[in-house]
C-alpha cells in the first residue's frame, strides 16, 4: 500500500453553502477537520474581486493556509472563451487571459491548475482554436512553474476523439505543462435511483460511462483526479461511483497525486449534509488509500 496519493476537497462542494450559512474561512476550516491536505478553490468564486486580486488579500490566503495546515491542491480558472457577444476569443486574446491567470497562482502557490477550455458543444468538445492559444503559453506555464488540466467529466469517455486530440497534443508538444484531470463522474453508472436523496436528488440522464481500467494508459498525462462523489451512504460507501476499484487501480498502477472531493450530490442543502457528506468522503478515500 506504499503510495504518494494525497487527499484534497475543492471548496466548489460548498456551493450550496457558501455565503448562506459558511463562509470561506468555515470552509478551510471544515476542510482541516475532514483530515484532508489539500485546498481547490474556483478564481471566480473564492477570490474577492478576481481578477483585480490585492496583495493583502494574498497574503491573507497564505495566512489561512498556515492556519489551518493546507495546502494549494489545484487552482481554478476559464479560458473564458465567449467573454464577448458575437464572437470568441482569439488566441492571443487567450494566451493573456491564460497568463493572467498563471500569475495569480504562481503567487499563491498553486502548481495545478484545472484549466477549462471553452467549449461548442454537449458534449464539451473545445473552442476550434484551443491547440494554438495552448501551445502558446507553454511556455508561460514553464516560466510560472504551473500545469494546465482541462477536466474530463461526464460525458465525454475515456476511449474518445477529445481525450485522443489532448494525448496526441501533449506527445507532439513533448511538454510536462500540460495534462489531465480526471473527474470520476466518467465511471458513473448514472444509475440516480440510487441516490437516494428523495426531492433533494442530484438529477442528470444515465449516460455512457468509461471502464476503470481504460483509465490504465492514460495515469502518465494525469496530474489530478477530481473525486466526484453524489452519495456517501451510512456504511460509508459512494453509490454510484466503483471507488474501491478506481484506488486499487491507482495504487497498483503507482499513479500519485491529488484525489480531490468534489461534491454534487443534493440539489439543495439539508442543514449539514454537506460537510457531513465531505467527511464521510474522505474517511472512504482514507480507509481505501489505506492512512
């Protein structure tokens, strides 16, 4: 069970939450209790008056981290694509937004970075341009020690022309800066009977899932997973998502990294169920990481 994964929770899992009933220090506070290391925050959603960030408010996360011994797991950002009516971005256009962004998480201390691309479709499949503005900050990444990670969810599939197109790119481009975050909605059953939260229920239509093991080939391009979860039952089991088989998989596969909770569970927020739900999360990912 010798293995390097660590545990995070993003503090998009409070978003029922936030700003109703915890605030963000509740939240970093919550997240310490759970046992876990490592903090995900959205730009938009948890830094005051992004992008436009003062420095004492820097300095203030690097003192809430100390405070509550946390650590920066993952930074979350858009190359905002359709910021403009009538058109996208061009790639210069996205390589400044991308580099404003590299910046502000170089500064508070984040070397992952969830980078979503704008997307055309459903089925999220990127913005026609998004090799060039890409490929254009590689090397903005590297001077700002960062790693972008568009994220794989639901629906796209492991075995697909999207998750084809990123491997062939970051073959091609030989480059460590840019991989993958893998969300584990992608193995769900989508089988939301299950659930069982009654009028609260998470609802979305039973969609194509992807097999653990085809995860196998990919583990060298993943930087951080996304350990989505929608139902901690009261044995401590995730109901729809096979978690004791994708962790066996990552620690026989010597696969290290962040496994970050992600919660999207309840449409609404029962007093409590969120932070309790996070926990019993993370006492499932510990049992099965084994510490």
């Amino acid at each position: 069970m010798t293995h390097n994964i660590k545990r995070g929770v993003t503090a998009y899992s409070y978003n029922k939450v936030y700003g109703i009933s915890m605030d963000f220090d509740d939240i970093l506070q919550d997240i310490q209790d759970t046992g876990a290391t490592g903090v995900e925050i959205l730009a938009n959603s948890h830094i005051p008056k992004y992008p436009n960030v003062s420095d004492q408010w820097i300095e203030e996360w690097h003192g809430k981290l100390a405070q509550y011994n946390l650590e920066p797991a993952e930074y979350g950002h858009w190359v905002d694509s359709r910021l403009y009516k009538g058109r996208e971005l061009d790639t210069k256009e996205s390589i400044e937004m991308l580099e404003r962004d590299f910046i502000l998480a170089n500064k508070l201390g984040f070397k992952v970075l969830r980078t979503k691309l704008g997307v055309i479709d459903d089925t999220l499949t990127p913005v026609k341009n998004w090799r060039e503005f890409i490929k254009g900050a590689l090397g903005l990444a590297e001077k700002y020690d960062v790693r972008m990670c568009p994220e794989i969810h639901s629906p796209t599939i492991l075995d697909s022309k999207m998750i084809h197109d990123y491997v062939e790119f970051i073959e091609k481009e030989n480059t460590k800066f840019f991989g993958l975050n893998i969300d584990f909605s992608i193995f769900q059953t989508g089988d939301n009977s299950l659930i069982g939260f009654g009028e609260n229920d998470f609802v979305g239509p039973p969609c194509e899932h992807s097999k653990v093991e085809e995860l196998i080939p990919l583990l060298k391009y993943v930087l951080v997973c996304h350990a989505k979860f929608m139902r901690m039952d009261e044995n401590f089991n995730e109901v729809v998502i096979p978690y004791k088989e994708i962790i066996e998989m990552l620690i026989a596969n010597n696969w290290d990294g962040y496994l970050i909770s992600e919660y999207e569970g309840a449409k609404a927020d029962v007093p409590g169920q969120t932070s309790d739900q996070i926990k019993r999360h993370q006492l499932m990912m510990k049992e099965l990481l084994g510490k």
